[in-house]
C-alpha cells in the first residue's frame, strides 16, 4: 500500500483493491496506527479516492538518513 500511495496523488477504491487487496481499508487502519495519515474524498455517488498525506515519522526518519 505504502509503494501505491508514495506519490501522494489520489487513488480510487477500485485501483487499492486491484494493487493492494480488497481489504485495503484493513491495512489503511494498521497504517493508521503506525503514524501514517490519509485523506478520503467523493468523487461519484459511494465511489471514493484516498492519498497518504502523511508518513510515519519512523519510516520518514530512516528514508531521510535522520535519527
């Protein structure tokens, strides 16, 4: 998930369930709890995008070089 949504751009339901699984929501709450943040918004009816607005700071550290 973390690879799909690194560009920071919008990603639809049905492209996280293709690259991800259909239990992405699942591994978005596990995320979530790591530090990680995302937004969600409508687009058509019940369809919905998501991005990753915000890294773990962890991971941010170690992708910096920063301790």
């Amino acid at each position: 998930m973390l690879e799909v949504m690194s560009d920071a751009c919008w990603h639809s339901t049905y492209e996280l369930v293709e690259k991800v699984s259909h239990r992405f929501s699942a591994t978005m709450h596990v995320l979530k709890k790591q530090g990680y943040q995302f937004e969600k918004r409508r687009t058509h009816g019940q369809k919905y995008e998501y991005r990753l607005v915000k890294e773990s700071k962890a991971i941010a550290s170690l992708t910096t070089g920063n301790t």
